[in-house]
C-alpha cells in the first residue's frame, strides 16, 4: 500500500501533462462519425485516433483492472490539428504517435504501480476498475464559420470518486485559427454570467448563490477561454474546483453576445 500514492502522483502528472495547455456535461452534439457540415467551406479529411485497451492487474483475478479508451478526431488542416494535439497531448507530433506513447506510459504506470500496491491489499479491496478516457469531437455547426471542439478526460485513479473536466475549442475554419475570447466578445463577461446565475438558480445575491449552491465557493468568476461560440450567444464553462466543489459540479452559462 506505500506505493499508492505515487501511483496517483504519476497518473496525476500524465493527467496534467494533457490538459495543462488549456487556457483556462458532454454535448449531444458531438462528432457522429461524418464530416461536420460547414457553411461555404469544402468538407475537411476527418481522421480518428482510437484506443480501447481493458487489461487486469493480475493475471489470475479479474479485478483489479483498468481501462484506457480514446475517441480523438483531427481535421486534416495543420492549424487546427496542431492546436488540437498541444492541447489533447501537451506535446507536438503525429496525433497516432503520440496516443499510442500515452496509452503506453498509462499502461506501464497502471501495471507496475497497481500490481505491487494489490500485493499488499486485503482481498475484499481488490473489486476495482480504474479508467483513463479521453475524447476530442467536433460538435455540429454552431456559428458561421466556425468549427468547435469538446475535449473531456474521465478518470478514476481510486478514492471516494473519479474526475471529469471538459474543455471548448473554437476554430476559424477560414484561416483555422484559435478564436479568442476578446475576439467575439467585447469587455467583461463575468457580470453577465453572474447575472445569470443568479436567475438561473434563483438567487438574489452573490452571497445567496454561495450559501444555496456552493458556486463560487472555491473561486470567482474569471473570463476563461472555456466557451462555446453558440451563433447569437456564448455558453461559458467552468470546470469542477474552479469556482465549485465536487458536489456541485460543472457549471454551464450561456450569456448573449456583446
């Protein structure tokens, strides 16, 4: 049991490592399988990296094991894809490579720490499945001339529950640029999430939403790059332990364009 928690250190790093070139409830949305159409721009080559790896710790018990699964879709155009695969991987490189050195490493991690920490665990505590799933899909059209992205990790590395963070991408698809927040709107945002907050859950004051909701318990409103251009309006999003704990979970606000 010593080496548990280095386990979760190294799974914690590769799980950093992934998101960490973020700026900071899955879409239904998302990528089908077919190309997304776009209004006045020649389809783009979809290419889908996929991984679905299920292996058990010990040879001779079903449990413990762990699952490692990827749904990751790239465009065929070098600037988007390239933004994409800093931000899914941390790193720049061929997006097959690349996923297959990270379901490596997770493998080696799951195997070589979770192998030795079960060899110390009582047997009613080895009914455990952990998991490592990743996504990055294209959602349909939302804004002229733009193509979006949902990029969400799901883990489980033990503990009371596991985790689940969702991030938006918005791409030109004249130039593939990041589109920025500054460029679709114009000022402070927060005020305006704040003010739907409030209707949203009823509250007549920020010291109310806290009391009644835990939003903004952890933190105060930020204008993230976390937002989904949504043609008239901008749908905003904050992760769980940015502004909320567990219990609350993510939060969705979408405010009208400015």
């Amino acid at each position: 049991m010593r080496r548990f928690p280095l386990f979760v250190f190294l799974f914690s790093a590769i799980c950093t490592l992934c998101l960490s070139s973020c700026d900071n409830v899955k879409n239904s949305n998302q990528h089908s399988g077919k190309p997304v159409p776009l209004s006045g721009i020649m389809p783009l080559k979809y290419d889908t990296v996929s991984v679905n790896i299920t292996n058990n710790v010990l040879e001779e018990k079903q449990y413990p094991r762990y699952a490692i699964t990827a749904n990751l879709v790239f465009t065929g155009n070098d600037s988007i894809d390239a933004v994409l695969t800093q931000r899914i991987f941390g790193l720049s490189g061929e997006p097959h490579d690349l996923m297959t050195h990270l379901s490596d490493s997770l493998s080696e991690i799951y195997t070589t720490e979770l192998t030795e920490f079960y060899s110390y665990a009582d047997e009613e505590a080895m009914d455990m499945e952990y998991n490592y799933d990743i996504a990055c899909l294209p959602i349909s059209q939302t804004a002229d001339s733009v193509l979006s992205f949902y990029y969400s990790l799901e883990t489980y590395v033990g503990g009371a529950h596991g985790s689940y963070d969702g991030y938006y991408m918005n791409f030109s698809i004249r130039d593939g640029h990041l589109i920025k927040l500054s460029e679709v709107y114009e000022g402070d945002p927060c005020p305006e999430i704040l003010h739907r907050l409030l209707e949203m859950t009823g509250c007549s004051s920020e010291e109310e939403l806290i009391d009644k909701t835990s939003i903004l318990m952890l933190g105060n409103l930020y204008p993230t790059e976390n937002f989904l251009m949504k043609g008239d309006s901008i749908l905003f999003r904050y992760n769980t332990y940015e502004i909320t704990p567990y219990s609350t979970g993510a939060i969705e606000v979408i405010i009208p364009c400015k």
